[in-house]
C-alpha cells in the first residue's frame, strides 16, 4: 500500500474503512434438501500438455456432496 493511501485511510477513521470490510453478506440459505444445488469446479495444470478437471456437485441445505468428476485433458 501506497503512503498516500496509508494517510487517506487514516485521516477517513476507522468507521469509514472498517465498516465497508467487514460489512456480512448473506447467501442463499435453504430451508429444505435440493432447493439449491452448487456445482464447483476447478481446473489444475499438471503439466504443460495436461489440464485435469473436477466438479462437484453439493446440497446448499445439508452440505452433503451429491457427486463428483474428474476428468483429464490433454492438448494434443
């Protein structure tokens, strides 16, 4: 961080500053099994001609993982 900045923050006090950092966000929140289904995915490079992916699929209401899939891909 800049000093500049450093000063900017300082001389705005720490409700200004603090507050918009820490304000809490609220997500979807279920009430019952399958109302909402997330799907995560992440794509590692293993090396520089293989990709492998992975989703995962997960219930928002019991955290329980519904599947999963791997899968390797190649670029040639």
């Amino acid at each position: 961080m800049a000093r500049s900045t450093f000063y900017k923050y300082v001389r705005a006090g720490p409700a200004t500053a603090t507050a918009q950092a820490m304000r809490k966000r609220e997500g979807l929140k279920a009430t019952a099994p399958n109302q909402y289904l997330h799907v995560d995915t992440t794509h590692v490079k293993v090396d520089p001609d293989n990709t492998l992916s992975i989703a995962i699929v997960s219930d928002n209401f019991s955290r329980l993982c519904w599947g999963e899939h791997r899968a390797e891909q190649g670029c040639g």
